[in-house]
C-alpha cells in the first residue's frame, strides 16, 4: 500500500514540476497615456497577470495575456498588455506567474505554485503613464551598446532614472541575436537593474539586431501596439516617430546568406510612414522628434542611400524638429540643408543623449566619461502646424 502511495504521489510531482521562479524582469515597454505592456520571464510556464492599484484611488485590477479570449499559459515569456488607465497617473503594480501542468492522461490542468513580485504594501514596482497635458519632458538615448553591458552600466553611473520619461534603445545594443540568453546578458537584465521595471523602454531596432535566429522573435520581447518596429507615440504637445532602418548593406550582401528583404521592408515602412504623418496626432503635434538608428543623411551605406529614397522625402514634408541616430560610433552633427529640412544628431558608441524639451526648447546633451567627448545642442519648437 505504501508502496503504491509512494508511486501515485511520483506521478503528481511529474505533472507540477517543483517551484517556479521571475528569472528576468520584469520591464516596461510601449507606454501610451491610457496602457503599458510588462515582460518578464518565468522558469517554468503559467498564465501570467499583472495587477495594478491606481495609487490616487486605491483602485485595483487585474490584467491577463489573452489571445481571443485564451489567457496564455503555455510560456515563460510573459507580455502583459495594460489597457484603459488614466493618463499621467501613478500606478501600483505586481506581476503574478501561476506553474502549470498538464496530466496528459486524463486531459487535465494542475496548477502549482505562484510567483509574484512585491506586494503593495512593502516597496512595490510602479509606473506613470504618460500624459498629454506634460510640459517638460526628459529622456536618454542608448545606442551600439553592442552587448557591453558592463560598460552601458558605467555610462550610466550618473543618470537620474527615475527623472525621466523613458529610455530610448536606439539601435544596436546587442552585437547579434542568438538565443534569449543574449537578450538578457547582453544588455535587459542590467536595465532592469537600473531602471526598465519602472521607467519605460523605447525599443527602435538597429541592423545589428536583424542578425541572428533570435532577430525574428526579437519583437516579442518589445512588444508594440502596431506589432512592428515602427510606431508613433505623444508626451504632452511632441510626437515621437519609431523609425527602423532595417540592415546597413545591399539585401545580395554576403553578410546575410540571401534571408535579407529589407529594400522592400522600407518601402512597405514608407508607405506606413506616408499615411501617419497626416494623422490628426502627428499633425496636431507642437514638436516631432524621430529616432532612427542608421542616420540617413550621413552614412555612405545602401541602407542610408535606401533611407533616402523611401522615408526622408516624407520625412522632409513632415516638419520634423530633429532626428536622433546612432550607427556610426562617433559624434556627428549635420545641419538641415537642401536634401533633409532638419538637423540629424548622431550619438557616439561612447557617450549617451540626455535629451530634455522644455519652454519650447528641445536641448540635446551628450555625456559621457570622456568630456571631450561631450556635445550640446538646443532647437527651437518652430510650433509649425
Ligand atoms: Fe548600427
């Protein structure tokens, strides 16, 4: 008899698998004024749910991963969309993961142990949505990183996180993408250390992280409201345009074994682009601000020549204040001129942009360790509508 309990109670332990753990995470990505999207990563799979608590009305609510009406459960990558919030408000949050297991013989589900971050009562994780009423607005710029984690962490020493409105991943901030690993090592569990569980990411690819078997599911990890690399998004009066260069040579290029399509992708980007740039949103906007890795009016490559053709003749009728860029691992500043009616700002692989917009000025400073390497540049809002 014992003998057989001992084996029935085998059997049980082989459907829930023992304890379940947060292994990454979680971060924040694709804030909008009424929602915002929570990753992180489990050991073992389960649904997920994040649970909010307005911190102005105690309001609580629970938000699951849901596709058609399925709550996810068979993952351990958990990406959380929060929906219907109130602008510029403060929020409580925890994120929940549920072990699952499935008895195959009897077709049923078993559920485990629950994992959580900290409840609200004791230190919890928070965000602020943004806002169309904010008058001042901060961000940084990372970019071509390229998986130097140590080093993005000591160029960071300084940064007042929690000041700012978000991060913006500006391009190659891994050098390729093999497996979730990378993603990780290289570069999200430092942020996550720093500041991505409570100040949002910008996530704005860059070519490198076009390569590798992992480029392909790199978009679950920053999920998008759009689900694409380029989107648009508003803090008070300025509009922000997400713009993905795609890879820096010809599609034929050697480099990537005939699996580059990207003259198209930017043509298919282009026609996208044609059709937001008269949204009421960007139309309305006082200020339009773009980030785009590889900067087009710069660099010599097919990728910038390609830019050129598809997204900067649009760009130029867009009343564009600035673009930011990355890319060619050294400072460059470039004037509006004839070819491309606003300035380009390109950050270094040394430094990163403090960018603040304030009393109708957008200052962009470029710090580092070096202060030789250390740039400053302000651009009156024209308020062009
Ligand atoms: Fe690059």
């Amino acid at each position: 008899m014992k003998r057989q309990l001992f084996i029935l109670l085998l059997a049980i332990s082989s459907v829930y698998v023992q304890g379940i753990t947060i292994t990454h995470g979680p971060y924040l990505c694709d804030m909008t004024t009424d929602g915002v999207t929570v990753v992180w990563t489990t050991d073992l799979q389960g649904p997920a749910w994040v649970e909010t608590e307005n911190t102005v009305t105690a309001e609580k609510a629970d938000y699951y991963e849901v596709v058609a009406g399925n709550i996810v459960a068979i993952a351990t990558l958990h990406r959380v969309r929060i929906n219907n919030l109130k602008p510029g408000t403060k929020y409580n949050y925890r994120i929940f993961t549920k072990e699952i297991g499935l008895d195959l013989a009897t077709l049923s589900v078993n559920y485990g142990e629950t994992v959580a971050s900290n409840d609200f009562s004791h230190n919890p994780l928070s965000f602020t949505t943004f806002s169309k009423d904010k008058k001042d607005i901060s961000f940084v710029v990372l970019n071509d990183i390229h998986s130097r984690t140590d080093f993005m962490k000591e160029l960071c020493n300084e940064v007042d996180f929690k000041a700012l409105d978000f991060v913006c991943f500006n391009g190659d901030m891994w050098e390729w993408l093999l497996d979730e690993n990378m993603i990780f090592d290289g570069c999200m569990d430092a942020a996550v250390e720093m500041f991505a569980s409570e100040i949002p990411i910008v996530f704005n690819r860059g070519n490198h992280e076009t390569r590798g078997p992992y480029a392909i599911p790199l978009i679950n990890y920053f999920p998008t409201v759009n689900g694409t690399f380029y989107y648009q998004f508003g803090i008070g009066d300025v509009c922000f345009l997400v713009l993905d260069g795609g890879e820096d040579k010809e599609d034929s290029h050697p480099e990537y074994f005939n699996l580059a399509a990207f003259d198209s992708y930017r043509e298919e980007e282009s026609r996208w682009l044609e059709q937001n740039v008269v949204c009421p949103e960007f139309q309305n906007a006082k200020a339009r601000i773009v980030f785009l890795h590889i900067p087009p009016m710069v660099s010599t490559g097919h990728g910038s020549l390609h830019l050129q053709k598809t997204l900067i003749p649009i760009l130029n009728h867009a009343k564009i204040d600035v673009i930011l860029s990355g890319h060619t691992h050294s400072y460059i500043y470039r004037e509006a001129d004839a070819t491309s009616n606003f300035p380009t700002v390109v950050n270094s692989n040394k430094t990163y942009m403090l960018c603040t917009i304030k009393d109708g000025q957008i200052r962009v400073e470029m710090k580092g360790q070096n202060p030789l390497a250390n740039h400053t540049h302000e651009f009156q809002i024209k308020n062009r509508k």
